[in-house]
C-alpha cells in the first residue's frame, strides 16, 4: 500500500496532446512517399568499386569468391534455372569450357525437362566450336523432348550449315516420326527443294490431309511442271472428301487451275458439280469465281439468268408484299447494278422511286430520299450521264413538299453536281431557290462554304446578312461572321457585328458570343475595349467566372500596375458577392483570390484574404417528397462567412468558447495539475466551481474586447458575469 502511495505522488508524465487534429491541407499518400523515394533513389546502392587483378594469386582469390558465391546460391535454390545459367555463362567467359560443362550438366539432373537450359548448353558447345559435343547435346535433348520443336529446327540447321546434308536429312525422317506440325513438314520439304530432291517431297498431305495441304500439294506439282501429276492430286483430294465433307476452296482452287491450262469446258463442270451439291449459304465465293468466269470466257446473259435469277424472284416477291420496304428496293438495286445492264437498272429505280410514301411527314420520308440519291449517283458515277442526272435532281425537288420540310442535303448534293459539270450558275440559282422556299441552316452554311472556297467574299456577307434575318439567335453564326471580317482585315466591320450581336434581345449561347467578342479584342491588343466589356458583361450578369476572368485578363497584362489592378477585380467582385444566394461561387471566388495573393501577394495581403475565407459546417434540413409527405433529414454542408457570424451571436458565443478552449490548453502544466487538485478536494465544492465559471466568463468577456466585437455581445458576456458572482 505504501508503494502504491509513493508511486501515486510520484509525477506521471503526460502524454503529449495533439493541439491542431483538423487534416493537412494537403494530404500525402503512400503512392506518393513510394515515387518520392524512387525519385531520390533513397534505396538505391552505390554501385561497388572496380577491382583491377593484377596478378595470378589475385585472380584465382576472385575466381574462388565468384565462385563461392554462385555455389551458395545454388544451394539456397536448387531449383531456379538461372543460377546455374550465369553460374556456366560465367565459367565460360573464363574460358573454362570443362567447368561450365560440369555446371550444365548438374543443372541438368536438377531440371531435365528445362528448354532454355538445353539450349544454352548446346548454344555454348557451338560457340567453342565442340560439333561433336553440341550433337550428343541435341541427340539427349530430342530423345528426352521430342516434342519441342525447337530443338528440332535448330539441330537440322546445325547440320546444314556444317554441310551434312545426309546427316540433316535423317534427323528430318527422326521428326517426321513423330508427325509433327505442319509447319515442320514444310521445313522438310524446303530443305529437299533446296537440294533438288523433288521425289523426297511428296509426303506432307498422307500426314495433314486438310484441304489447304492438298491444295498446296496440287501447286508444289503444278509448279515444277508436272501438270498430270497436279490433276490427279486435285481427283483425289474431291474423292478423298467425298459428297459428305465437301468444301468450296478446293473447287475453287481446281477450277483456277483447270482455268489457267486453258480447259475452259473442265472449267465450267466443276463449277456446276460444285453448285449442285453445295449449299447456297455456303457457295458464295464460288458464285463469284464463276460469274467472273463466264464473264470472261462465256455467254454473259446466260450467266446472270442462272446465277441472278433466284435472288432477283425473292426480292421481286418481297417488294410485291410490300411496296413501301425502301430497306427491300436498297438491296434489289443493289443486285441489278452489279449484274445487268443500265435500261434495266433505270426500270428498276422508276418502279421504286413511284412509291411516294403516303403521309406527308418527314421521318416517312427519310429513308425514301435516299433512293433518289442514288439514282442521281448512278446516273452521274456509272452511266455518266450528267443531263439525266440533273433531271432526276429536279424531278426529285419538284417531289418533295417543301412547305411542310425539306431535305438539305438534297440541294447541296445537286449544288455539287452542278459545280462539278463546271456549272456554278446553276448551282447559285438552286441553293438561291433553296433558301428562298425553305431557309434552314445547313443550307446556309453550305452556301456559304461554297462560296468561301470560291473566295467570293461579298456573297459570303450577303449570305450571312441573310443567314442572321432568318436565325438572329444563333451565336455561332454572328462568330463566324466577325471572324470573317477579322481575317480579311476589317477589325471595324466585326467589331459592329459583334455589337450587334450582343444586342440581340435573344440568343442561344451568350456566353460564348461574350467570350468570342473579348478574346477578338484582346488579339487586336485593344485592351481599354476589352475592360470596357467586361464591365458591360458584369452589369449584366454576376457569375463568377465573369469576375474571375476580368481578372486574369488584367493579370495578363503586361503593365506595372497590373496586381493593383487584378486585386481590385478581386475585392470589387467579393462586394458584389456578399449578398449572393449561391455561397460555393462566392468560395470559387475567394480560393482563385487567395491562389492569386499566394503566387503574387504580400503576407498582409495574404492573410486579409485568408480571414475572408468562410468556415465549412454540417448542416441538417428536412426533406419532403414529391407528395408533400415528410422524407426525413438529411446532412449538408453550408458556407459561414466572417460577416455571416458576426450577424449571429450565437455562433460568435461558439466561437469565443473555443478560443478560450484554445487558451486553456496553452497554460502551463503546473496550472493544470493546480486545478485538478482543487477539483479533487471536493465534488460538491461550490465556491471552486463558481470560481472557475467566473473565471471563464472573464476570459470570454476579455477576448470579446480584444477581438472588437459589437456592444451588445460584451454587455451579455458581462451580465453573465455579475450573475455568477452574486451567486458566489
């Protein structure tokens, strides 16, 4: 009991207390400590220094030591390859080609089946010139992995480049007894074409008897000119395959070769077993391959009748059920064009172009106009026949009913037809004609396009006055309009236009024109201009990134009084802010403020700004649902500003109680340890109590002094304090 006295009145130390727990501004992650260090390259070694042996007890002291070190590393793991590779590699950059040998070969009882090692030791025997060595080295390794092909290729290249041609040759019979890829039989067979030995190749399709393979083989005997030879491998492969597992490219291929030895009537039977025995789905490119036959060396007529007679009876039927299937006429159009001739392809886009859709609405009509476009593109890029096709351009805008819609790209594709025929007349008076009947803007920004590639300048602003009669809301187009003027040098002209537009009772995106009209100024260096409207911009609207800008616009400036003039934006616009509804723009601005005073500011100026920043707070409001029936609560964040909590004494009594809370903290431990003490005297110690309130309420009402508050907020904290001392 004694000892735990003596230890109670013994001074405990206490642990330090974090004072500032709000988070850092800015926050570190542990991805960013990591690239730190990979940057600084705190865990990088200085690589060891450069030994130079000077003589053989040196050396062999180093061989011992590399050599202790690679052993110990080999005992650790067995198992990793790599030890031992750089352990031989190393062996034999010494020159000691027994040593790496040795290693090898322990290696190998560790790992037998290890590609990588197999090829490295055979590699090392070929680079010591040891022929004898790397064979028994590659006989071990296809007799344990006969699979690997690799050893294959390089032993037979081995013995080819040594010039054993018989010896390559039998390690080639050695695979091909295992039967392996097919690329490995076209590797035997180049090295049997290489040496002339045409009989000895003749063996690849009785192993792979694919399709391919056959055709191949076909080729190999067409090529050294055995053309009999070529024949009868394509008979057998047909009979190989049967009526069962028969395929389109082997009668295709037989059919190209019958075709290049000029048995035309051969030809022409293939074809026609093929077709009768393979389905149609699955006989495209033989369909095409004939049709390119007759074409060539046949009856023309005869062929389309056979071939385009059965697809042309199904779409017939279809657009029979069904006129208006435009989807039905695209692809029965697209099957005359290919295959028969052009009265017949007009007749064809005459009967589709007369079903006019029966209601008078613009989505019944859109895939029907192009039927009209097409026809125009036939009748210009296939027939060439410019007249007829300016006729089906303007039977085809007689058609459409252009007081209720239109269809631009009708008129620009007609206006560039005419352009084309070197008709720019025509092309005028149509595009004129369009946007007399039916103005709309993509036929305005055609014309103008065209013009402005014809450098007709005057037309180009005939058209955008007219552009702007009958769109003034458009923003992009007064824009283009001033940048017009901009580049052909009249600065004036476009500043009008831009005043113009910015006089528009009404317009799309005015944002963008404003924006367009000061940055215009500020490329011509007309800076008074450009202050000019961003004042006449403000006076109209107080968005902040309004304020913003003007003040990066004077920060731009090159000028002494530059900062001067960017703060006064800044306070100017925080004036006009205070009494906005939307705090978060008010804080956008404050923040770009206090990023611009710290790039360029003062330490007074700096911490004016910092005062102005609001205090962030949680909030709760009640939410209320669509039917007016109550939703609960909900937590959200609100801005409080300086201005803000001084109209508030409630959060300025918060706010005093934490600066005294602050104070507290700051006292001196033996303070502290007094005051507890005192409060262990006694719990219902009523004088202590009243004291310590008293003496809290002091320090509350001597900060409210210092900090310069209102009167009424120092009488409150004063009445407070007399009360309490008349309770004492």
């Amino acid at each position: 009991i004694m000892a735990s006295t003596v230890a109670g009145k013994q001074r405990i130390p206490k642990v330090a207390k974090v004072k500032n727990k709000a988070p850092a501004e800015v926050q570190i992650t542990a991805e960013q400590l990591l690239r730190e260090a990979k940057e600084r390259e705190l865990e990088l070694l200085p690589p060891p220094p450069k030994q130079k042996i000077t003589d053989a007890e040196e050396l062999n002291d180093y061989k011992l030591k590399k050599r202790k070190g690679f052993e110990d590393n080999i005992r650790k793991n067995r198992t990793v390859i790599s030890n031992w590779i750089k352990y031989a590699q190393w062996e034999e950059s010494l020159k000691e080609v027994q040593r790496a040998r040795s290693i090898y070969e322990r290696a190998l009882d560790v790992d037998h089946r290890n590609i990588t090692l197999w090829l490295k030791y055979a590699e090392m025997e070929m680079k010591n010139r040891q022929v004898n060595h790397a064979r028994n080295i590659w006989d071990r390794a296809i007799t344990i992995l006969p699979r690997v092909n690799q050893f294959w290729y390089k032993y037979t290249y081995m013995e080819e480049m040594l010039g054993n041609i018989a010896g390559c040759r039998q390690v080639f019979e050695r695979w091909m007894e295992w039967e392996p890829e097919e690329q490995a039989w076209h590797s035997y067979i180049n090295f049997e074409l290489r040496y002339k030995e045409v009989d000895k190749s003749r063996t690849l399709v009785m192993v792979h008897p694919e399709v391919k393979n056959w055709i191949k083989y076909a080729h190999f005997e067409e090529k050294h000119g055995y053309i009999a030879r070529a024949r009868k491998v394509f008979e057998r492969a047909v009979e190989f395959f049967g009526e069962e597992h028969i395929n389109e490219n082997l009668y295709v291929a037989f059919s190209r070769f019958e075709e290049k030895q000029k048995e035309f009537e051969r030809v022409r039977i293939i074809y026609k077993y093929a077709l009768d025995r393979i389905p149609k789905q699955q006989a495209q490119e033989l369909f095409k391959n004939y049709t390119v036959f007759e074409k060539r060396f046949g009856d023309r007529r005869g062929i389309e009748d056979v071939i385009v007679s059965k697809r042309r009876f199904q779409y017939e039927e279809e657009v029979k059920a069904s006129p208006h299937n435009y989807d039905a006429w695209f692809d029965y159009l697209r099957l005359v064009e290919s295959d028969t001739d052009a009265d017949t392809v007009r007749e064809v886009y005459e009967r589709a172009i007369a079903n006019i859709p029966p209601i008078q609405e613009k989505r019944h009509w859109r895939r029907y106009i192009y039927l009209w476009i097409n026809y125009a593109l036939y009748e210009e890029l296939e027939v060439k026949d410019p007249e007829r096709t300016r006729q089906v351009f303007q039977a085809c805008l007689e058609l459409i009913p252009h007081k209720k819609f239109t269809f631009a790209k009708i008129w620009l594709l007609y206006a560039q037809f005419e352009i084309r025929q070197k008709n720019l007349q025509n092309a005028r008076r149509g595009l004129g004609t369009a946007i007399g009947k039916c103005p709309k803007n993509k036929l305005f920004k055609g014309y103008i396009e065209l013009e402005l590639q014809l450098r007709e300048f005057d037309r180009c602003r005939k058209l955008y006055e007219k552009y702007l009669e009958f769109s003034p809301e458009n923003c992009t187009t007064w824009i283009k309009f001033a940048e017009l003027e901009t580049i052909l040098g009249d600065t004036d002209r476009a500043r009008a236009i831009f005043e113009l537009a910015i006089g528009q009772p009404r317009l799309d995106m005015p944002e963008v024109l404003w924006k367009s009209y000061i940055d215009s100024e500020i490329e011509q260096e007309e800076y008074e201009n450009t202050r000019g409207l961003y004042k006449r911009l403000l006076q109209r609207t107080q968005h902040v990134k309004v304020w913003i800008s003007y003040g990066q616009f004077e920060l731009s400036i090159d000028s002494d009084d530059r900062i001067q003039r960017c703060r006064q934006i800044y306070e100017e616009a925080n004036k006009s802010m205070q009494n906005c509804e939307e705090k978060e723009e008010r804080l956008m601005l404050l923040e770009s403020w206090r990023d611009f005073e710290d790039e360029l500011g003062s330490f007074a100026n700096k911490e004016r700004v910092r005062k102005l920043l609001p205090e962030k707070v949680k909030k709760r409001r009640k939410i209320t649902a669509e039917d007016g029936s109550d939703a609960g609560w909900e937590e959200y964040y609100d801005y409080i500003f300086p201005e803000d909590a001084a109209n508030q004494p409630n959060l300025k009594l918060l706010a005093m109680a934490k600066m005294w809370k602050k104070q507290q903290q700051d006292e001196d431990e033996d303070e502290e340890e007094q005051e507890e003490e005192e409060q262990q005297s006694g719990p219902y110690s009523l004088p202590v109590t009243i004291a310590t309130v008293t003496k809290v309420i002091s320090e509350m009402a001597r900060s409210v002094k210092l900090k310069g508050l209102s009167l009424s907020d120092t009488t409150r904290v004063q009445a407070a304090s007399s009360s309490v001392k008349n309770l004492q």
